[in-house]
C-alpha cells in the first residue's frame, strides 16, 4: 500500500514508557495508537475546520511487537490507514516504525456509537468520505 494514503502521527518516546527491561512497556503501545487516532479523528479535522468525530468507540485490538523501543531522541512515526469500512465500523492498520524499522503493527476496530441512545450508529456520508482519504482505492 502506498504510504500516501497514511496518516502520519510522530510520537515522542517519553521516559515514562520505559519499562524496567529497558524497552517501551507493551501495554504503552496502546497509548501511542491513541494518540495517533485523536490526531486523525479530531485534531487534525478541527486544524482543517471539519468537524471531529463524535462517537467512536474501540470493539477490537490486535498487535504484533516485531522489535524493542528504547528511550530515544527522535519521535516513532504512528502510520495509521484504514482497511476496511462498513456501514456502523471500519477497521484502521498501523506501524510504529522509524524509516524501515517497524516496531509494532497493530489493528483496531472501530464502531460508530451515538452517546445520547448509547449504542451503534451508521456512519454518516461525512465520516466515509475522510476515512476514505486513508484507503488504497
């Protein structure tokens, strides 16, 4: 896939994630997936004057750890695309990596959540046309 269609978050290696083996904590990498998607789905739409998403909420998360991540300088680059959209989710890849170093691919499911009726919603013409910024189509 090209890497034109990706959303590119650089994340800072903070000391706090560093875990006593020296590396960045498993469960951390969670944080840094965060991060990248508050980014794409409500910092960067508010940068543009769109309007963030409202209502997304978390069903599924996989990771594969394919290298350690020390304390560096430098920020990783968060790489996030989507995969697949449905009508209520779409699911979203990602690497933390450094050039070609890839320290983490990672993969989430999201799903449309209406607050007020506190259960799953279609996603709105608006919403599909950004995700599909991120696609290979």
């Amino acid at each position: 896939m090209s890497r034109t269609h990706r959303h590119v978050f650089p994340r800072a290696v903070r000391f706090a994630d560093i875990d006593s083996l020296g590396h960045v904590n498993n469960v951390r990498f969670f944080d840094y997936l965060e991060d990248a998607r508050l980014e794409m789905f409500h910092i960067d739409l508010h940068r543009e004057g769109g309007t963030p998403f409202r209502g997304l909420v978390v069903a599924r998360h996989e990771i594969d750890y394919r290298r350690p991540l020390t304390f560096r300088a430098d920020p990783v680059r968060v790489e996030s695309w989507v995969t697949e959209i449905r009508p209520v989710r779409f699911t979203l890849d990602y690497e933390i990596r450094d050039g070609e170093e890839v320290f983490v691919r990672a993969r989430s499911v999201m799903v449309a959540y209406d607050v007020e009726r506190a259960g799953p919603r279609r996603l709105n013409p608006y919403e599909l046309s950004y995700l599909r910024r991120f696609t290979a189509e």
